[in-house]
C-alpha cells in the first residue's frame, strides 16, 4: 500500500518513508529465518533478539529520521507558511500554467517542470498551487528554447518575415493527467477527444522529454495526427520504431560507444570484475547486450547480471533480491544503465547505506541531483557519470543572467522560480514586479546544485531541436515560394504535417559547428563527459568532469581521466580495488577455476626452465635449450658452457692421476726389463707381462681423452681407445691365466694339453679377443658413431658440452664383450689358485680380476644416476680405477720380491724351492719346470721340427 502511495501528492508525504521502513523491516526478517534454523542453544536466541531490534531500528530511523532532521536543522521546510505562500499569492491564480511567447510559428514544448504530482481531487486553483513543488533544474530547458528562438527571429537569413514563438506546459510522469496538456495544445480543451475549440492552430511542432516513457505516450497520440515531435532525451532503443512513431525524432545520438566507453574506464583502473544492473526494457537488453560483447573482448568479467522493472508487481520482493545481491558479491564496481522513470526507487536505495562501497558507474540518463530531497547521508557509493560530450554555446550563459519576469510576462514557472528564490513578498501584484525583491536579483545568484547557469545535455538537444525546426521551416518557405504563382505569393503559416518531409532530411551545423543529421547511417558517434560527484556539507553535490572518452582518438588513447580529481567514497583511502582473483605477478601463470567466470583463477608457479615475465600470464614461456631461467622465473639468461676441463679441480685430479699411473706403470715395466732374467720374470711369461704392462699405459692415458672439450674426433677416439686397449689388457690376462693352467696340465698323460702349450696357442688369445672388439666398434661406428651432444637440465645455469654415445645398445655389447672376457679371466684364475708353485701368480689374476669386475659393475647404476660431466668423471674414475686395479694385484707382489726382496728371486734358489717342493708329490718335474718357466716361449719351430 505505502509503496503505491509513494508518488502521491504533498509536500510531506511520508509514503515513501513508509516504504524504504518496511522494506528495511521484511528484508531482516526474511534474513531472520534461514539463519534462526542454520544456529543452536543460545546463539538461536540472540539471533532473534537482533532481528527484533534491527527491524526496530529500521522503522525508528527510515520513518522518523528524515522527519526529525527537518525539524531541527530544515525548518523553513516544516513550516505550514511556507506551503501556503504560493496560494496566498493571488496572481498565481490568475495566470495561465505555462510558459508563453508570441511568434508566426508556434513551437510547443511538455517538459517535467514540477515534481510529486498535483492533488486533482480538488480543482480549485489555489488548492492546486499548493501542492506543487518546483524544480528549478529543469527550467533551464524552457531557457534554452527560448534563447534559441530569440537567436533565429533575430538571424535575417532564416524565415525571412516569419517569426518563431513558444508554448511550454508541464508534464506529468502520472497515467492519463500526462495527456491533458497534450489534449489541449490539440483541441483546445483536453476533455472532448478530436474535437477542436481552436480557430487556428499555429503550433508547428512539439518537444518532450527527456523521459523515454513520457515521449512515447504523448508520441503515441501525436503520431495519429503526424504532428512532428522531438524529444530531447536521452536516445530510446522503445522510440526508434518508425512504424510506430512515423512524426518523432530523437535529438540524442545513439550510444553506440557508450559500452567502449565504460569498458575503457573499466580498463585504466583495472576492473575485471563487474556487476551489470540495467532496466528490463529495450534499452537495458541492448546495453547488456553491447556491454557483454566489449567486456567479452578486453576480458572483464560478469560479476552478476540484473534487470528490474518497475512494472512488475513484486517490485519491492525484486529490490531486496538486487540489494542482497549487490552486497554479497565482491564486485566492487556496479555498471548501471537507466533513466530516473524506471529505476528512481532504485537510484534512492543505492544512496542509503544498505548498499555502500560501491564504485557506479552510471549513464547520463540518470539524475542524482534528486536523491538529496529523500536521505541526508554521506555519500556511501561512488558515482562515475558518462554524460554526452557537447561544445558550450556562447551567449547562453549571458542570456540567462538577463531573464526576468518582467521580460517574460507570461511565463508562470518563471514568476514561481523568482519568488521562491529570492524571498519576494507574497502581498498581491501582478506576478511580474513584486515587492521587497532586489532589483538587480538574476538566476547566477542562486547556487550551483539549485540552478546551473551553463547548458545541460538535455538544453544543448533542445537548443537543436529548435534548429531543426526553424531550418525545415526555411526549406519549406523556399520550396513554397518556387510553387507559387506570380499572382499568389501569400505566405501562410504550413500545416504540421508538411513539415514531415523537410525534417526527415535536414542536416546543418549549429553555431557550435556541430553536425545535425538525423541520418542514422551517416550519424557520428558521440563523445562523452566523465562526471564525478563532488560532496560537501549540508548535502550539497557539485558535478566535476574528470575525464573524456572520444572514439574517434587513436586506440589506445581514446580516455582521458585525471585520477586525482576523483572523489571515491567515503571511508575509502584509494582507487577501489575489484577483481574477481588477484594479478598472477612474473614467474606465476594463471590456472583457471573449474565453473568459474576466466576472470576467477588460482596462480600457479613455472614449471623447470619457463618465465612468466608479465601479469596474468595465460602460459609460461619455455627458455630456448642455450638459455636457463632464474630463481624468480621472470627471465631467460644465457648458459655458461661447461664441461669437465683440464682447468676444473676434478679435471686436475683425473689428469694428475691419469698420469702419475701412466709413469707408475711405466716404471713397472722398467724394472721387469731390468730383471728380465730373474727367475720371477721368467716364470710368470716375461712377453705377456711385457704387453700387459704397455696396454696399462695406454689405458691410464686414454682417461686423458675424456678430458676437454669434446668434438667429433675425440668423441669417437674415447669408445675406440678405450674398448681397444682394455681388450689388450684382459685379453692378456686372460692369456696369462690360460698358460698356467696348461703348464700345469701338460704332464697329465693322455691329455692334449701339451700340444696346445707347446704350439703357443694361448699367444692366438690376444689378437683374437682385439679382433673381436674391433669388428663391434666397427659396426658401431658404421650405425650410429658417437656425436657431441650438449645437457642444459644438469646443472642449473649451464650447458653441459658432453659427448653422446650415439648407440647406447653398442657401447654396452663392447662393455658386455670386456665383462665376459674379464669373467672368464676370473673364473680360470680361480680355478687355478691353488696349483703347486712358488711363482704361481693365479691368486694375483683371480684378484685383480675381481677388482675389474667391481669397479664396473658399480660403474653401472652410478653411471645412470649421474649427470652432465658428473657422468664423464665416473666413466674416467672407473677407467683409471679398473687400471689400477690390475696394475697393483698383479704387479705389486712382483715388484716388492724383486726390489724388496731379492734372495727370493734368484735362479738358483728358484730351482731349488721349486725342486723341493715338488719332489715325491708330482711326477715329471723337469718337464714342469721348463713350462712354468716359459721356457715353451723360447722355443721354435726348428727346435720343434728338429725333435
């Protein structure tokens, strides 16, 4: 009921009070009940007890706090002389209600001159004063129409002798009472539909607005009669239909890059996450539409999306529901897109602190130089305001300092405007001269937020509006003159639907040098103000522009802000913040949440050598394999190469070590050419010891390949060398081993074994076993040879220049080929440890052997574990460890008997030993002799022919 009562008549109608207190009372009890039943104990009670109290305080302070500011701090408004002093006056009464000046050509206009309507259940005209509020903003468009007309009737070169006149009556936003003056202006009297009182009718043309709804339903009655109308609104996507409305003309451009234009603000502060709250009209589904479309292309995101209308019966249930959304949701930025007709309800709501923090971001249609009348709170939201951007007319604002009603006699509402203003006394006069008022009083004395003095958007479309009219008039007249005959050149005032085809294809500059064209495919697009509200005390607001959108700037510069000059609401220290997720910083790349908007994300960190070196990265950027990332992973920095060098410390030690074997072992075999003739030379095979002893050598040396820098040469010299020389050596191991089991075996009778020692066939073993692994390499190389290869992930912040063994399967058969040979080695060493004999050096074979076998088969998993020149260190450790392995088992026991101990090793007393301890355990032991001595190597083919 309150809420149908809200628009009712009366200064002190306290409807709307009533309204905003039971929405505030349902809202907290309809908050109450999930709540009460979600809590337990004694939380349940003081839920209750709350509600009781907020629903309390809702009513005391939404019905009784306006009233009591009134009282105290407004009381010129609560006095009932005040009410009265417009009725008291009896030349109010006397004068007609509008706003008149004479002319050959009448223009009419219905603008919204007063607000709260007009008590029609008492006709008397006094009753009716007095429920009238003026609102003194809007009179500034009955000024703009009439210095526009005063402009033409003074400009010779439009109309000729004609001369243009006006009548403006107020408008009323209220069901059937807003045709009345319509009707009149038609028929002479509004209460005989299509009968006219009128002799002749003078009127050419009407102007309304600038509410969309009001324009169309007076639109509605003037199309029957194509009488052309102009509204100079805000442009209405409803009124555009021109089979509905063949006479009506929109002065207002289309808002074509209003929805780039919001975007662009959305964009320099960096609001991704936004809520969209529009009228459910055609002009809300179109905004929403376009708005939709550009946030979708500079990725902003839909916060939530809301429409409402006030035409709806459950319009208060649909506030709350927008109010609870609001609020709930952590966007911090409300696009809102309106006229004050459909959303007033909604624009008074936003201004109470239900919801508050919010930056909105607003269209020009709305007004919020209203709400003050309603609520006297701080300002709790942020209004941005996009206002169409137009050139200042010269002269207005000096033509608006000279208006008086002694220069306007017959205009009512400006006789109301001067003695409300400027406290003229309400004794009879003829509302043109009144007493106890300054003489000199002019409308700049009254204060910004009152009355403006510069041109609005809505007087600049006016101001047009008169143009066009008075430049279709002169088409018409020039058009009417070339027609007439030499005999008749009366000019006659032409009918309003004459004018039709002339205003449909006008097109001219205004004295501004602004296009007029109505033309929508040749129309230019608008360019927009950016408004701020300015608060100051006692409720007062100042409207500052703060910035500009052009859309025909260069991309990327099309705004233009001062972001100082914004004012952000209260309690708010600095630019709002709204984001649906905060900025992923560098090293960090967006991951998205699942069933969430794109602009709602978690920031995932880079992964192994990838930069993320902006905001809000979609991927990580992978480094190119000659460059590594930082710590941070916001850069790609150059690799250092690195390999194990001669220079490195590691390098060194394998060099040094490499080398001082490599002089040990040739120092061994210095010493065994010294004593070749001693008895444990000669009796461990001097030859094969000789050729062990040089294959070691070469194997410690060629450790010294895997050193340096690798290229192509010496990639394939480290496989060769290494495979070659470490055949040699446990080839002749091998040798060695086989020979002592055949010494020892030969005496056996039956056997072949003494063939095979005197034949030398275990001297075959070592060309045969190298045969062998060169027929592997070769085919090695022939498939796939080594290559330098280069490792970027071992070390952090180098390149590893290594050498790739090309064919891991023949690198493995070549070390699978020198296991099997070393194994054999081991086995028949083994077997062969525990023969007779002072110099029998099986034990020292089996050992070594079983260090070879170590060293490599560990060799294996650390291999495979290591990486970068970590892997050629163990490669080139197990080399020079496997050499010294049989270097040390093998020769060391030799080279201590021989240097150490020197009587052990005389020939003598090895015949002598060796005698007596064979004797009466195995036959034959002149002929053993001979073979442990290696005497069978001495002897030739010759000798051999010759037995």
């Amino acid at each position: 009921m309150v809420f149908l009562a809200r628009n009712m008549s009366g200064i002190l109608n306290e409807a709307k009070f009533l309204t905003f207190s039971m929405l505030v009372f349902c809202s907290v009890w309809l908050t109450f009940l999930p709540v009460y039943y979600s809590v337990k104990g004694k939380v349940m009670v003081a839920v209750e007890v709350f509600s009781i109290l907020a629903s309390g305080v809702g009513l005391l302070g939404c019905i009784s706090a306006p009233t009591c500011y009134i009282i105290l701090f407004m009381p010129n408004r609560s006095s009932l002389h005040g009410l009265r002093s417009l009725a008291g006056t009896s030349c109010f009464s006397t004068m007609k209600h509008r706003a008149h000046m004479d002319g050959d050509v009448m223009i009419t206009g219905f603008f919204p001159l007063n607000t709260l309507g007009i008590d029609h259940s008492n006709s008397h005209a006094s009753r009716q004063e007095e429920n009238k509020i003026f609102i003194f903003k809007n009179y500034q468009s009955v000024l703009a129409l009439a210095f526009a007309i005063e402009e033409i009737n003074k400009n010779p070169d439009l109309l000729y002798n004609m001369t243009l006149g006006f009548d403006i009556y107020d408008v009323e936003f209220r069901t059937w009472t807003m045709f009345k003056n319509p009707f009149t202006c038609l028929f002479g009297k509004y209460k005989i539909p299509n009968y006219s009182c009128m002799r002749e009718s003078r009127s050419i043309a009407v102007l309304t607005g600038p509410s969309g709804i009001t324009s169309d339903q007076i639109g509605t009655l003037l199309g029957l009669y194509r009488f052309p109308q102009l509204t100079f609104g805000p442009f209405d996507h409803a009124l555009s239909d021109h089979n509905k409305f063949p006479a009506l003309y929109q002065m207002s451009p289309k808002d074509s890059s209003i929805a780039t234009a919001m975007v662009s603000l959305l964009l320099h502060f960096s609001w991704n996450w936004v809520g969209l709250l529009t009228s459910q009209d055609e002009n809300g589904a179109w905004i929403l539409a376009e708005l939709k479309k550009e946030m979708a292309k500079n990725r902003v995101c839909v916060a939530y999306e809301l429409m409402i209308s006030t035409q709806d019966t459950s319009y208060v249930f649909k506030l709350m529901a927008v109010h609870k959304e609001i609020n709930l949701s952590s966007a911090s930025v409300l696009i809102l897109y309106g006229d004050n007709d459909s959303l007033i309800a909604l624009m008074i709501f936003i201004e109470q602190i239900f919801i508050h923090g919010k930056v909105c971001i607003v269209n020009c249609q709305w007004d919020f130089t209203m709400k003050r009348k309603y609520f006297m709170l701080g300002s709790l939201h942020v209004p941005l305001i996009f206002t169409h951007h137009h050139v200042e007319v010269s002269g207005f604002t000096d033509f608006v300092k000279t208006v008086k009603p002694s220069k306007y006699p017959e205009d009512i509402f400006l006789a109301r405007l001067w003695f409300l203003s400027f406290n003229c006394s309400d004794s009879e006069s003829d509302c043109i001269t009144w007493d106890n008022c300054a003489h000199d009083a002019s409308l700049d004395w009254l204060p910004v937020h009152v009355f403006e003095m510069t041109m609005s958007g809505d007087s600049y479309n006016i101001y047009n509006a008169v143009y066009a009219v008075a430049q279709a008039l002169h088409e018409m007249f020039l058009h009417q003159r070339e027609v007439q005959t030499m005999g008749n050149r009366k000019q006659r005032v032409p009918s309003p639907e004459q004018l039709h085809t002339f205003l449909k294809s006008i097109q001219f500059y205004n004295r501004t040098r602004d296009q007029v064209i109505w033309d929508e495919k040749r129309h230019l697009e608008p360019e927009y103000d950016i408004l701020n509200i300015w608060n100051f005390p006692e409720g007062l607001q100042l409207e500052v522009k703060v910035g500009k959108f052009s859309p025909y700037a260069p991309h990327g510069n099309q705004m233009c802000l001062s972001e100082d000059m914004v004012e952000w609401a209260i309690g708010t220290t600095g630019t709002p913040h709204s984001v649906c997720s905060e900025s992923c910083g560098p090293g960090f790349r967006k991951s998205p949440q699942e069933e969430k908007a794109a602009c709602c994300f978690d920031c995932a960190p880079c992964s192994e050598n990838e930069i993320a070196n902006g905001t809000d990265m979609e991927q990580c950027v992978k480094c190119p394999d000659h460059q590594y990332a930082n710590t941070q992973k916001n850069q790609c920095f150059l690799r250092t190469a690195n390999f194990l060098a001669f220079e490195d410390p590691l390098g060194i030690a394998l060099a040094c070590m490499a080398v001082c074997f490599s002089m040990l072992t040739a120092a061994v075999l210095g010493v065994f050419v010294k004593y070749q003739n001693t008895a444990i030379v000669k009796a461990n095979n001097r030859a094969l010891s000789y050729i062990l002893l040089i294959s070691l050598i070469f194997c410690f040396l060629c450790s010294l390949l895997f050193l340096g820098r690798p290229n192509a040469v010496t990639c394939i010299l480290q496989q060769i060398t290494f495979g070659v020389v470490f055949t040699v050596a446990v080839s002749t191991v091998l040798a060695k081993t086989v020979t002592v089991v055949l010494a020892f075996k030969a005496t056996s009778p039956g056997r072949r074994m003494r063939w095979l020692l005197v034949s030398g066939a275990p001297n075959f073993i070592i060309p045969t076993c190298t045969l062998i692994q060169v027929t592997l390499f070769g085919i090695w190389l022939g498939t796939s040879p080594p290559f330098v290869d280069t490792d970027s992930h071992s070390e952090h912040g180098h390149i590893i220049i290594l050498c790739n063994k090309g064919s891991l399967t023949a690198f493995y058969s070549v070390l699978g080929y020198l296991g099997s040979l070393a194994l054999a080695s081991f086995t028949v060493a083994f077997l062969a440890r525990n023969l007779p004999g002072t110099f029998n050096e099986a034990k020292f074979l089996t050992f070594s052997m079983l260090v070879f076998c170590s060293v490599w088969l560990t060799f294996l998993p650390v291999y495979h574990s290591a990486k970068g020149k970590v892997m050629v260190a163990v490669e080139v450790f197990s080399i020079l460890a496997s050499s010294a392995g049989l270097l040390g088992c093998i020769f060391a026991p030799k080279c201590y008997t021989i240097l150490l101990v020197p009587n052990r090793n005389p020939l003598y007393g090895f015949r002598s030993d060796y005698g007596s301890g064979l004797q009466g355990h195995y036959p034959g032991r002149s002929m053993r002799w001979l073979l442990v001595s290696g005497a069978p190597n001495l002897i030739t083919p010759s000798a051999l022919s010759s037995r």
